[in-house]
C-alpha cells in the first residue's frame, strides 16, 4: 500500500486565495471510485492505497482547476510505496508516537 502527498496549486486566477480550488478538488476525492483513503492537511492531502488508484485520482484532481478557470496548475506529489511491510497512515503516526514514549 502507498501513501501519497499532494498539493494542488492553481496560478493565474484572479485571487490568491485558494479554498474554492481546494473544495473543488476535494470533492473528487470524495467521490472516487478507487479505494482509497484521504485525509486533509492545511498544507497538502494525503491519500492512501494501491499506487494506480492514487495516481489515477491525482490525475483528475489536478484537471480540477484547469476546469474552474485557472490558467496553470502546479501538482507537487510525495509517493512513501514500502512493500515489505503494509503501511497505513495510522501506522506511520502510531510509530512515531511510540518513539516519543521511549523518549520521555
């Protein structure tokens, strides 16, 4: 299982803010045929499941605010693909916090 992060920037709109491309964009996540699993980040979204999937669903959400009038679209993409253990985004954060007990 892959996880992915995504930021989806629209340039050339005619403001600098950002939360309607956002909302748009999320909404493809929301009705994604892929089986996938998203979470919401102030600065990025981060999706999970088979590698296809994300990349199939990040090729739609990036189309999104060519589709609300953006002229130029900037998709920056993190891909974490561990194949020899099943890795989850809980996984990941369970991990770090069981680090920080032994820490304390």
């Amino acid at each position: 299982m892959a996880i992915a992060e995504v930021t989806i920037v629209p340039l050339g709109t005619a403001t600098p803010s950002v939360s309607r491309y956002v909302a748009e964009v999320h909404k493809v996540l929301e009705q994604a045929e892929e089986a996938v699993k998203f979470q919401m980040t102030p600065m990025s979204t981060i999706i999970e499941g088979d590698l296809n999937d994300i990349l199939a669903v990040i090729r739609r959400m990036h189309e999104v605010p060519f589709t609300k009038g953006a002229e130029r679209v900037s998709t920056s993409i993190r891909i974490d693909d561990r194949r020899d253990i099943a890795g989850s985004m809980e996984q990941k954060i369970r991990s770090v916090q069981e680090k920080l007990k032994e820490l304390d």
